[in-house]
C-alpha cells in the first residue's frame, strides 16, 4: 500500500480550495488532479499501480471491448434496481440514435445491452477486461464513465443502487468517487446548458445560461480569462473525436465525441462573447 498516496490529493484539494475562493466545486477538481498525481506516483515506484505502461491489446480489440463494454455496463446499470423501465430503454436508444449506429451495430449494442441486464453478468470482469485494454489510456477511461453518468442522468436523478454500481466500475478502472463526482457536476451543468441553449427550461435566463456555462467547464465564474481559455482547451483536448478514435474509440461512437465538443465549445462562446475574450 502507499503509504504516501493522500498528499497529491491533500495539496491539491487545498490549492483547488484556495484558487477557487472557497468554492467546493474548486477543491474537488484539487482534489481530482492531485488523485492523478498520486497514481503517477504510485506507478513509478516498485510494485505501484500502472507499472505496466501502456496495454499491448490491438486497436481493433480495444474498440471491440470498450463497445462491448459500454452497452453492457449500460444493461447492468439498467437493471440494477431490479427492473428496466421504458425511460432506460428510451435512454439506451437515444444513445444509439445520436451516435448515429448503423443497423448491423445497433443489433450487436441492443444484446450487449440485454446480456447486461441478466443479474448473473460478470459486470466485475467486463470492467476488468476493459481496464487492461485501456491501460495507459485514461482519456477512454474517462469517456467511458462519462457515457455512462450521462445515461443515467438522461433518464433522471441518480438512485443509490446506480450511484454505488457507477463507484464499484469506476473504482475498477482506478477512478475514484471524488472523480466521479467532478464528471457528474460538469456533466449537470452541461445538460442544463444544452437544454437552455435549446430553450427546453421554461424561465432559462441568460444569466442562467452564464451560470451553467461556467460550471460546464468546471470553473467558477471569477476564473481569470487565462483560466477559462485554459479550461476549455483543457476539455476540447480531451474530448477530442480523432484523438479518441486513434487511441482506441469505435468509430461508430465517433459522432457522440463530436457532439460533446460541440457543447463545450458553446459554453465557451458564451462565456468569451460575454467577457469579451479575444
């Protein structure tokens, strides 16, 4: 065990707190980075995690295993409570729908999603398989569990069975639930912007629509226009729809990379109109 692997999160949770002006949206996001300092610590020395470097799995099997993975995770969450309900299954196919799947791949997503949903699926080892094939690559790790907060957000609040199914895979990709709660609060904010970009909130200000573009960068409305360019650039580098794909993304799931960029792009349009941001 590392007896050392508290202090990247500490000063980082302190530095976030302090930067922020006492924001606790600030302090995760500390408390995040240092958590990445902590396992880059941890893997150079003997015996620490990720020593392995980078996986030796073919491209190709990395996409087969994270489009495997994605759909049956996606089951597993959906049946956690003990029953699929119509707005999970609308969920499922809403997603198929906006990464424009063609039709030989939406028969394959639709039975990795109903061999997720038998209670007996080995959900631990799917992740396990998922986390080998994606080691050394921790942008495919965080897209992953981004599709899966933002299917079930899409449906609605977050149950504590869901909650604790999400923490147990992503715990198994080394993530941990201070991370997961960084995903969820940008994740919020970038749902309600788009929906108040496409006047779906009744009574969605332009200040609202401000408010919720700060967060959806995962900044505080104070940051320094240095901060928010660097934010943004930040989170276009990782979403990047090429860069993904290259590291191992199914090309079928191409089109949902793009539509994030094309979110957080607005967000950061709107922030730059309003400041003025050359």
């Amino acid at each position: 065990m590392n007896s050392f692997g508290w202090i990247g999160k500490l000063i980082g949770g302190l530095a976030g707190l302090f930067l922020s002006k006492g924001s606790l949206l600030g302090a995760l996001i500390g408390v995040a980075i240092g958590h990445q300092f902590d396992r880059g610590f941890a893997g150079n020395r003997p015996g620490g995690g990720d020593s392995g470097g980078f996986s030796r799995a073919s491209h190709a099997r990395r996409q087969q295993v994270f489009f495997a993975s994605v759909f049956t995770a996606m089951g597993h969450l959906a049946k956690a409570d003990g029953r699929v309900s119509e707005a999970e299954i609308q969920a499922a196919r809403s997603y198929m729908h906006a990464i424009r799947l063609g039709p030989e791949d939406v028969r394959a997503a639709i039975d990795f999603f109903s061999r997720g949903k038998d209670p007996g699926f080995p959900i631990d080892r799917q992740i396990a398989e998922l986390a080998e094939v994606c080691r050394g690559q921790p942008a495919l790790v965080r897209n992953f569990l981004e599709v899966l907060m933002g299917f079930v957000l899409s449906k609605g609040n977050i149950n504590a069975v869901e909650r604790e199914l999400l923490w147990r895979m992503a715990a198994g990709l080394g993530v941990g639930r201070v991370e997961m709660a960084q995903f969820e609060a940008v994740l919020r904010a970038q749902f309600s912007f788009r929906q108040g970009a496409r006047g779906e909130r009744p009574g969605f200000t332009h200040a609202d629509e401000l408010d919720q573009a700060y967060k959806a960068l995962g900044i505080n409305s104070d940051a320094s226009d240095k901060a928010v360019k660097t934010a943004y650039r930040r989170l276009m580098n990782q979403h990047h729809p090429d860069k993904l794909v290259a590291k191992g993304l199914p090309e079928s799931m191409k089109e949902a990379a793009e539509e994030r960029t094309r979110e957080i792009r607005s967000a950061y349009e709107t922030i730059r109109d309003h400041r003025g941001i050359k």
